[in-house]
C-alpha cells in the first residue's frame, strides 16, 4: 500500500473545480469517456505496431450506474496503467494540467466568453463526485492498481485483484450531484456528447425482436432477445470519404443528426481537409422553414467524434450559422475565451476555408444546374446576400451567381441584368438604373406602369436585399437602383413606343392641384405623365432617396447587423 500527497501547491484545489465550472458540471462524463476512448486507440495502435501482444478483441466501453452504492462507473478495456503510470499520469500529470488550467483562468470566470465546455480531463470527475477509483491493469501483464482519492490532496494506491485488461473510474457521486446516477440523465449526456463517439459505448442492454420466419403464423409474436444497448453510431458519414457516399447517405445523416427534422434539406457540402489544419464535416443548406424548433438545430463542433458545442461563433463566420450538420476539428483550442478565439490563426484559416468551400460549392450548382439553384433561390438567398454583405472574399465569387428575380419570375445574375436593361434603362446622366419593387401586390400599378414602357422590373424582397443594394452601388460604376414607385423612374430616357398617359393636357392641369392639396408635398411626388392603366389615372412617387432614408433610421442606421436582428421590409 502507498500513500502520498498530491502536489500540488493551491492548497486544495478540489472545491475550486468545483466552484469553476458551476454550469458544466456535466462535461465530467464526456471527459472520462474521451480517456477511455484515447486509451482504447491508443492500445489498437501499440498492438498494430507490434509493441502490445495481446488480442484487440471488440473493445467496447461500459457505463453503469449503482443506485446502492451511488456509484457511477466507466469502465474501459484500453491499454490500462501500471502503479507507476497512475502515480505519473494520475498524480502528476492529471493534477498538474488542472492546476494549471485553474491558475490560467481563474480570474477569466466571469468573463462570458470563456467557452464553457473545455475539458479539465480526469480532473473533472472531482465536479460530481466526493470520491473516485481507479482500478486499473495494464495490458503489461502486470498486477492491478487501485486507486482512491476522497477530494482532498491526498491519495491511497494498492494492489487489486482486477483479472482484466483496462481501466475503471468509479465516481461516488456527490449528495448534490445525485441527478447523475439516473438513467435518463445519463442517457441524455450519451446521446449529447458521444452519440458519434469511435468506440462503442454500452450503457445498460435493450430486448430486440428477433426477425419473423418467413412461414411464421400472422398472429406469430417474434422472439425476444436481450442484447447490449449501444448509444453511439461509431462511423458517422462526416468521417467517411466523399466518393463513398452517396447522396441518400447524406439525406439519412441529416436525419440521423436531427431527429426531430422532417423538413429535408437543400443541398450538402462535405467538408475535408488536412492541410494546414484538420477539418472535416458537413455542411447543410436547411429549407428555410417557418418550423421554429429549426432554430434550435444548429452546427455542432465535435472532436474526434466528440460533442464539444454548438456555439461555433467565431469558427464559422456569421453568415452560414444558418446552416446545420457538424464540423469535427482537434485544431480548435477550446478551453480559450471567444475573443482568443476569433484572433487564433488558425481558426481564422479556418473559417476563410469554410467560406470558400460554401462559395464553390454554390458556384458550381449554379454552373452545373441553374434550374435547380434557381428554384432553392428564395431558400438560400438570405444566407448568400448576408455573405455578400458581410465577407469581401465571398461577395467577389458571389457576385456570379447571385440572383435578381423578376417580377415575372425570371432570374438574372448582375452581370445579365445589366446587359439586359442597358439600352432601355439609363438616365440623362449616364446612369444605369435598375427598377425593382419590394412587394408584388402594393406596388401593382407602379409595376404595370414600368413594364408598359419596356422596362425590366426585379421582385427584391429579402430583408437584407436594400443593404445589398447600395453596395452594389458602390462597388458597381454607374449603377443605381431605384424602387419603382420612386419620383425619378420618370428621369429615364424614354423609348419611343412607351404608353403615354390617357389624360389630355387639360385636364392634367386641373387635377394636379387637387391631388398635391392632398398628399404632402415635401414627401411625395404626384405624376400624371406616367399611367397608362385605367385602374390608376395617376401615381404618387416617394423619392428614392427620402424612402431609404426612412428605411435606414427603422433598421438602426443602415449598419450591417447579427443575424438575430434583421430588418423588416
Ligand atoms: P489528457 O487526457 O488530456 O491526457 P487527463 O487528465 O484526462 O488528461 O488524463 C491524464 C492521463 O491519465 C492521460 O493522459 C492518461 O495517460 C491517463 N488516463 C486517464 N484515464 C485513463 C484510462 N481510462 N486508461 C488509461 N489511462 C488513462
Ligand atoms: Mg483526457
């Protein structure tokens, strides 16, 4: 029997844990299961490398709760630990990592952007339980180790009779943390963090029905067999290769991933690379759906096919947070605040290689099946006209396949649509003038008004779209764009075939001041050149610039915004 002391220099550090991570106490579990997954790799590599001569067999990992002796337990069938390791890995290192951690960051625990699912690693077992054991047996063939610490800086360490290989913590789970010895609880964190875990995770066993003979009797009852409940689905697509998938196999992944989803999604874009950094995952383009749980659906970061958050703020630029499916990346530092976060470089690379994979992706659907890209527009146009907005890498490749819907339906990039309104659609000075109406119906006659000269009119209704619009118009020479219902749509060259208004001069005189009696002038601009529908003998006008004026002060100065808060047309 040996008995020692932890060193460590804060004097118990045990509370402070505690204290620290008061709202995730839960990650205690994923972190002991992400060991017993390391140490189950980690032997299937010395074996295969000729260092451990033992048979792999099937390693599974076990979690089983004792409602007599509250106890939880993992238990795992990896490479074990001798004596001499628990004293090293468990004393030494294990400690030392945490005092570490907690010296780092103690005065940062107010700070809001500490992500709060970092892992403290097997220190974290002290959040939830008063005690923890380790009985341990190394595939060295050595004899077992057991080990116990009450959460005071001092340890026992004897022998135990232990006759297979691998590692058991026993946590013996604290009086306010009894919540954790519930098998719903326990479910619930299985399915969180290690639904996709690389090893197979039993917890408890589940009866199956056997499968009907073919010949059985209609009122036959299949057998009943007793097997191993297994949580976790240890290959998930994101970790196969692309050329060995197919699309159903994405559709099915999604569905996998979101359970409660019925709504399939638009399109995927498989994520993979290793170079300068490993990623990989999928991407979805959700439909935009009116289904409000949707919202709840989010990216989820994962780890060696490990749950670490589904806040990827900073990782995934803001624009595609809209987009669902994972991304799994051990060269994310987690256990850093958002601010270090969103500096790191290589979350930055990151994040620029997300954006480009999104952009080339929707790059070649549009080049490949415009058909396609154009009836999932009004789904993926908010997402792709915020990118726009906000990313100047994404605006440029962007640019070619955004759409500008007509009126009637007809799509147009940029580039076409200025080809097509160029000769129709410039005024005295020079400038091209893009029309387009916000709403169908409200602006009905202005629109009939427009097409009856000859003028291509756009239907541009996304909350985003005005903003985009006067960046085009910075970016763009001469472009200007102008609702139709605006005064100077009468500055446009016009045609020699266009309709002209009904009314005989005469009468225009006379029913001008009536109207202008009426409307306030400073506002509104009264026409009576410009009709030539019967509906409507006259139009009133806004001046575009007074419109976007009153547009910009509703959605809080024009600036571009979060996601959370876009304005409404
Ligand atoms: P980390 O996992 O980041 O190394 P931990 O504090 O989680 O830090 O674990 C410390 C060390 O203890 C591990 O590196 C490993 O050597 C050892 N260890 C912990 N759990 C196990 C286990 N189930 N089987 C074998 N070794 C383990
Ligand atoms: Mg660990």
């Amino acid at each position: 029997m040996s008995k020692g002391n932890i060193n460590v220099s804060v004097e118990n550090i045990f509370p402070l844990i505690k204290k620290f991570l008061y709202s995730d106490h839960e990650i205690f579990l994923r972190e002991l299961i992400s060991n017993a997954t390391d140490a189950t790799t980690k032997l299937k590599h010395l074996i295969s490398i000729g260092e451990a001569k033992v048979e792999y067999g099937n390693p599974q990992i076990e979690i089983k709760i004792n409602k007599d002796t509250n106890t939880l337990h993992i238990i795992d069938q990896g490479l074990g630990m001798t004596a001499e390791e628990v004293e090293k890995y468990i004393n030494q290192i294990a400690f030392s990592g945490a005092e570490e951690f907690l010296e780092k960051y103690k005065d940062d625990k107010n700070e809001t952007g500490v992500i709060g699912h970092f892992g403290l690693g097997f220190y974290s077992a002290f959040m939830v339980a008063d005690k923890v054991e380790i009985i341990t047996k190394s595939f060295k063939d050595e004899k077992a180790a057991h080990w116990t610490c009450d959460g005071s800086p001092e340890y026992t360490l004897v022998e135990h009779d232990k006759s297979d290989r691998g590692t058991e913590i026993v946590l013996h789970i604290a009086e306010d943390s009894k919540e954790f010895l519930e098998d719903h609880k326990i479910t619930g964190l299985l399915t969180k963090y290690n639904r996709f875990n690389q090893i197979p995770i039993k917890f408890g066993t589940k009866e199956e029905s056997l499968p009907l003979p073919e010949d059985a009797a209609e009122d036959a009852t299949p057998e009943k067999v007793t097997v191993d409940n297994i949580i976790n689905n240890t290959n998930p697509a994101w970790t196969k290769k692309p050329s060995d998938l197919e699309d159903e196999d994405y559709k099915n992944f999604y569905r996998e991933l979101y359970p409660m989803q019925f709504e399939e999604s638009l399109f995927h874009i498989h994520l993979n690379v290793d170079y300068p950094f490993n990623l990989t995952g999928i991407l979805y383009f959700p439909k935009l759906s009116q289904n409000l749980d949707m919202q709840k659906d989010k990216i989820q970061l994962y780890q060696n096919q490990v749950f670490v958050t589904d806040n990827v703020e900073g990782i995934v630029p803001d624009f595609l947070q809209m987009l669902k499916g994972v991304i799994d990346s051990p060269d994310i530092p987690l256990n850093v605040s958002r601010s270090y976060l969103q500096a790191d470089g290589a979350v930055k690379k990151i994040s620029g290689y997300i954006t480009k994979k999104v952009a080339d992706k929707l790059s070649s659907l549009f080049k490949n099946n415009r058909e396609d890209f154009e009836a999932k527009w009004n789904d993926i146009k908010v997402i792709i006209e915020y990118g726009m907005l906000s990313e100047e890498k994404f605006f440029d490749k962007a640019k070619k396949f955004a759409l500008y819907p007509s009126v009637e339906d007809k799509f147009y990039t940029f580039e076409e649509l200025k080809e097509k309104t160029k000769d129709a659609q410039t005024d005295k000075d020079g400038n091209h003038i893009i029309l387009y109406a916000a709403n169908k119906d409200a602006q009905h006659s202005y629109i009939q008004d427009a097409k009856a000269k000859g003028y291509e009119v756009l239907l541009l209704d996304s909350p985003i779209v005005s903003h985009l619009m006067q960046k085009l118009e910075t970016t763009e020479e001469k472009v200007k764009f102008t609702r139709v219902d605006a005064d100077h749509i009468d500055n446009l060259i016009k045609k020699d075939d266009t309709v002209i208004s009904k009314l005989s001069d005469e009468e225009k005189e006379q029913l001008k001041p009536m109207i202008e009696e009426n409307v306030p002038k400073e506002t509104y601009t009264v026409q009576l050149e410009a009709m030539d529908s019967d509906a409507s003998p006259f139009l009133i006008t806004v001046p575009e610039f007074m419109r976007r004026m009153k547009e910009m002060s509703a959605t809080g100065g024009g600036g571009m915004m979060g996601m959370g808060n876009l304005p409404e047309m």
